[in-house]
C-alpha cells in the first residue's frame, strides 16, 4: 500500500525494561489493565479516524469517503499527539500485567518516540519519489476500496472531489521542501513528473479513476449506474484531471529543476543524522552504515562460491561467463507479459499444496494473482504484494508487472512467487490480520525487517519442500540471495560512502546476472528510499538464527511447523523483541518435554 508507507508511523527500536514495584493489589491490577486497554483502543481509533487511507486498506469501510488532512499544520498537530500520547502510555503501571498486555504499552511506546523522533526530519516536505509519491498513491488507494452497494460508489466519488485539496496540500510541502532544501534526486523527479502528467491525460475510457464503471455489480439498477457513471465522469473530468495536471506542471516546471544533483541522502542537510535514522528504523538494529556495508561486501563473496558451484554444474568455468551467457541468451527473457502472469500463478497455486508441511496454522484470506496497475509498472519491482482485508471481503493479491517483458529475466519469478504470495507476504500479513488475541496497532502494524525478512526467509521453504528443479531457476533463487546482499553494500555505498548511481549499477553487474531493467528499478529505488533494501537480509538472518538455536535445543522435539507458528503468531515484532519472544518459546518446549 504505497500510500500508507510514510503516513503511517512504524514502530520504535528501543524496549525499555518492564516495571517492577511490587505486587499489585487484584482491583488496582484490573483498574490498571483495563486502562492499558482503553488508551490502546483509544489509540486505535484516533489513528484511523486522522488516517482513513489506513482504513479503507484494513478494510474498515468508515472513512471511505475522506483523505487525510497532509497539511503541514495536521503534521504538527500528530506529532503533538503522539508526545501527549507517549505521557499518558507512560504513566500506565504494569507491573503485574501478563506478559503480552506488558508488551503492547512497550510497544506502542516505541512506535509513538520513533514517530517523534522521525517528524524532527520533516518527511513531509520531501513527499514524493517515483515509487511512492502521492500521484501513484492516490490511485493505488482507490482499487482498494469496495465496489458492492450505491453507499460504495457514493464514498468512491467523494474521494474524488478530494483529489484537488490532496494535491493541493502535498504541492504547499514541497515548496517548503524547496525552501529548507530537503529535494529528492532530480532525475528521479522527472519520473513523479511524466506519471502524473500520464494521468492527467489519460482518455477518460481509460483513466485509473474510471476503472469502477467497467463492471457494476448485479443488483446495481440501471438509474443508479447511470446517475453514478455521470457523477463519475464528471468528477474526474472537471476536477481530477486538472489537478493532475496542476500537480505535474508544478514538478516539471518548478519543482524538478531544483532537485538535488547527488543520489545519496548524505547531500541534504542533515543528511548523515537522516541516514542512521532510517537504517535504525528499517532494520530494528543498532548497526551502523559502515558496519553494514562490511557485512554485505563479506555476504556477496560467501554466496558467490555456492553460485560458482552450480554454474560449474552447467559447464561454465567463472561467475562472469556464466552471467553473461544468461543475459545475452534470449530464452532466459520473457517472450510476454501473460508468461510472466502464468508462472507466477503456477508457483503459488504449487506452493499452495505444501503449506500443511510447513505450518499447523494457515489463513482464511484468499490469495489471488493479477496484474500490476499500468500507471507503476515502469517504475515497480518484477511484483509486490497487497495485503487483502481483515473480513475477507478482498483478497491478498500478487501483482504481476507486465511492463516490457522480453527484457526481463524469468529465473528469479519462481523465489519471487513465494515471496511475495506464500509462504511468503500473504501468510504473514494474513495471519497477523487474523489474530484475536493481539491488539490492532500490532496487528495491522509493520516492521520491515520483519516482514520482509519472512518474505526473503520464505523463499528458501520452497527448496526445502523440494522446488527449483529447473537449475535455472535455483540460480535465480541464489541470484535473489546475492541481490539482497549487494543491496546491503549499494545501499550503504550511495547514502553513506557518497557513491554515484553509476556505481551502484557497476556492483550490481559485476555479482548479479540481473537484467539491465531490473537493475535500474533497484538503484533507483534504494535512492529513493534510503535504508528499505536493508531490511530483508537482516530479517532473514535472524528468522534463520533463530530456527537452528530452536533445532539445536529441542533436538528431535523440533518441529518446523510450530517453529514457523510461533514466528508469525503475535503478528510483526522488531527483530530484538521477536528474539525474545521465540527464546521463550523454545524454553516452554523444552519443559514441555
């Protein structure tokens, strides 16, 4: 949910010890836990209420018909909030409290200091990038909204009014952006520029915003399609397509001109300050950049020998002619858009079949493959994941991009299929959904290094359940592997080592045979989200860490179905937190025993 990345506060790093003053009385322990349950709620709907674009992505249909305010006063005004918020969290005693209810007050404490301290950078002002920005977000929230009753399509339309007032307020925090310096690369705004200017001059037919009217639901009477497809066209005639086009001219002809020369984010202002903030936040650890870097440098060497192997296998003597040969032979690039929309949906359908090995508790949420949206493609991923809603009233849905697919490799889609369907996104962010037992701020919450550590962590499930038997295919599985760890030393490299997007293409075509177009995605999205491509090689290190301390200890007792269960069963947790939690689990096996 692109939209929901920056206006949704992520969870803090530091967990502060539990308090411990002596045994509580029984009625003040209630009156206590009860409290801690109210404020969390309290919370809860506050943080709906200011953002409903989290609600409608949750599927809680209240605020279907409204925007967030993105003023730079609303701005103000939450991070007001959330320090009295963080006041009244502290306040609450828990001492005595179960040990999950003790939990959340640790954990909503985190989430509302790291959003304090993260206002400080003023995220706010620097809003838009080629991957993310609102012009992409806007539409992306739409498709998400439910299309059942006339109510659904009333809400549909009024979010349309907002449109203008939404461009408008991001419009007045760029130009502050501009006059405090803090600018994006220039050349990746050049991109939020041709995209929105792309749909702002869509034919109507075929406007992302028009989408609703190709199929009306059954019950829908001919007057009410009518009066809504009129109310519709209107909407966006008169009022979404000159404001796009408003948007675009103001960052084609005011804007990108003054983005910044430099790709890294060492370049603005309190560009260093920035950077450790965002590896923190993105990796739940207290690692440093340079730390990182050295790290990824010594992981790029270990998986380079297990590639040398099979290539070897193959009848190539050296990574390099072995890379080669998959980049310059056809046939290891797609032929079409629909090939790559097949493969995806035969791996997840086949993937489907070996979850009862893998865990004792699976989701109700379906998962479906469908096509990326055609307004992101040129700048997305291979595919990403969208999570379905909490009632089930939407699926999970793999998006496939379709987007000029004969210069796109096949290999690596069989890793991405588990990753980004199952056992991968959808398992994890469904089960969390799911859960009952956790509040909703920990439930529809989110850790990167978590979430996409599970993903990355999924991906190596599939060969254990005896998958990748095309050797081609396991090599794109190692190919991913290498990929996340040249994101470890590129990612540090441009935003803390001052190294130029040049360069970061350089590293990735001297350790990857990763496609030309995939590539230029990937720097191109490291840049523009410093510290995000770290998450996943951290997450699956602990994931993988943790699971051989659970063998070792448990020996026979082990079983990875209740390992993986125990790992997703109080839905995302910074990694520190999740380390805790799976210590104490393999201690209650082992008594167990």
């Amino acid at each position: 949910m692109p939209i929901l990345r920056r206006a949704v506060p992520l969870l803090l790093l530091l967990l502060p010890a539990f308090a411990t003053n002596g045994p509580a009385q029984p009625s003040d322990l209630a009156a206590r836990r009860a409290k801690l349950r109210d404020a969390l709620d309290q919370e809860w709907q506050y943080t709906l209420r200011t953002s409903p674009e989290l609600a409608t992505g949750i599927g809680d249909p209240r605020y279907n018909d409204r925007w967030s305010d993105y003023s730079a006063a609303e701005q103000e005004r939450q991070t007001q909030h959330q320090r009295q918020q963080i006041s009244l969290f502290e306040a609450i005693d828990t001492t005595g409290f179960p040990e999950q209810e003790a939990l959340n007050k640790t954990l909503m404490l985190r989430q509302l200091r790291q959003a304090v301290e993260e206002a400080r950078f003023k995220g706010w002002e620097m809003p838009v990038d080629q991957m993310n920005g609102i012009q992409l977000g806007i539409p992306g929230l739409m498709t998400q909204m439910p299309l059942k009753t006339v109510k659904d399509y009333e809400n549909y339309i009024a979010r349309l009014h907002g449109i203008p007032q939404v461009l408008d307020q991001v419009t007045a925090n760029m130009r502050q952006g501009m006059a405090d310096h803090l600018m994006p690369p220039r050349y990746l705004l050049e991109k939020v520029g041709a995209q929105s200017e792309d749909i702002a001059t869509k034919p109507l037919a075929s406007s992302p915003f028009a989408e609703p009217l190709q199929k009306f639901p059954k019950d829908l009477s001919s007057a009410d399609q009518a009066r809504i497809t009129l109310a519709n066209h209107g909407a966006i005639h008169n009022e979404v397509d000159p404001a796009y086009a408003k948007f675009a001219a103001f960052v084609k002809n005011d804007y990108a001109p003054q983005g910044r020369t430099d790709a890294g984010v060492w370049a603005l202002p309190d560009g260093a300050e920035r950077y450790r903030f965002a590896v923190r936040e993105q990796t739940t650890t207290d690692l440093t950049p340079e730390q990182i870097h050295a790290m990824g440098v010594k992981q790029v060497a270990e998986i380079e020998a297990d590639m040398l192997k099979l290539a070897q296998s193959l009848g190539y003597h050296d990574l390099k002619s072995f890379n080669d040969h998959i980049r310059q032979d056809p046939s290891h690039y797609g032929k079409s858009g629909q090939e790559f929309f097949d493969l995806y949906k035969h791996y997840a359908e086949q993937m489907e079949t070996k979850l009862p090995d893998l865990f004792d508790h699976l989701p109700k949420t379906k998962l479906e493959v469908i096509p990326m949206e055609a307004f992101r493609e040129p700048s997305a991923p291979p595919a990403d994941y969208s999570p379905g809603a909490a009632d089930g009233s939407r699926p999970g849905y793999i998006n496939v991009n379709e987007y000029d697919p004969t210069h796109r490799l096949v290999l690596n889609v069989e890793a991405i299929a588990y990753h980004e369907g199952v056992p991968g996104h959808h398992l994890q962010f469904s089960i969390a959904q799911e859960l009952t037992d956790v509040p909703e701020f920990r439930r529809f919450g989110g850790y990167n290094a978590y979430s996409e550590g599970w993903a990355f962590y999924s991906e190596g499930l599939g060969k254990e359940v005896g998958f990748y038997q095309d050797p081609y295919s396991e090599y794109g599985r190692l190919e991913n592997e290498m990929w996340r760890s040249v994101r470890w030393v590129v990612d540090t490299g441009v935003h803390s080592q001052h190294w130029t997007r040049q360069q970061m293409v350089d590293y990735f075509q001297e350790h990857t045979a990763m496609d030309d177009t995939n590539i230029a995605s990937e720097v191109d999205r490291y840049i523009a989200w410093p510290g995000q491509a770290l998450a996943y090689k951290m997450g699956q290190m602990k994931i993988l860490e943790l699971r051989e301390r659970a063998k070792r200890e448990l020996g026979p007792k082990f079983d990875i179905r209740k390992f993986h269960d125990a790992v997703l069963g109080e839905g995302p947790l910074p990694l520190d937190v999740l380390d805790q939690q799976i210590t104490a689990w393999i201690a209650k096996q082992k008594r167990a025993q």
